[in-house]
C-alpha cells in the first residue's frame, strides 16, 4: 500500500477496509480529489456495489471523526489478475448536501452508482 500523503487518516482508512476484501495500491491527493486505487477479492466481474458502500461508508466515519470531506475517485482492480474491474466517484458536494438534508441516503448512493463504470 503506498500513500502520497502522510495522513494517518488514509491509513486507517485502509485497515478498517482491509476486513472488508479492499486492499489499497495507492491513495493520492490531486489538487481538490483523492484517487483511490484498491483491489477487490470479491468474486465476479465489474465492480461490486455493496462493496463501493463499504469504502463511502469508511471515508464518511473518518469525515465524522473530523476528517475533511473531499471528493473521491476510485479504480478497482480484480486481485488475481490485476485488471481494471471499473471506475467510480464520489463528489465532495453530495456530501454536504446528504448532511443538510438536501440529499436523502437513496439520492446519494444513485448518485455514486451512475459514475460508475465497468
């Protein structure tokens, strides 16, 4: 797992998501995003979406925890043959409007699943 940041937020990130089958290659801090890159031991093609929860739902603890919120954009790899399984993202803004009520949990999750691409 290589950061290009010394946050020790990313890093505990990545251990909690570790139980959960996401294995971090890189996490990167670019201009006002975070890219992600993580392989995936879940079974089947594309990407799995209970999985992307997972990852929002770990990033959104450490936001509660004082972590800034930003936006993420995440590359899955399949962990046996490293290819590229998809892309998806998650916009800083949906964030805050998920926290104003502006958004309800449903909106914001369809929001993320149309970014995504296998």
């Amino acid at each position: 797992m290589s950061f290009e940041t010394n946050d020790t937020v990313l890093e505990q990130v990545g251990y909690r998501l570790m139980g959960q089958g996401v294995y971090f290659e890189s996490v990167e801090h670019a201009g006002d995003r975070l890219e992600i890159e993580y392989e995936t031991v879940a079974p089947g093609e594309g990407v799995p979406h209970r999985q992307i929860g997972r990852v929002i739902t770990v990033f959104r603890e450490a936001i509660e925890e004082g972590w800034e919120p930003t936006t993420i954009e995440a590359r899955v790899l399949d962990s046996d043959a490293g290819t590229l399984r998809g892309t998806w993202r998650m916009d800083e803004s949906w964030l805050y409007e998920l926290e104003r009520g502006d958004l309800s949990e449903v909106e914001f999750s369809g929001r993320v699943l149309e970014t995504l691409e296998e």
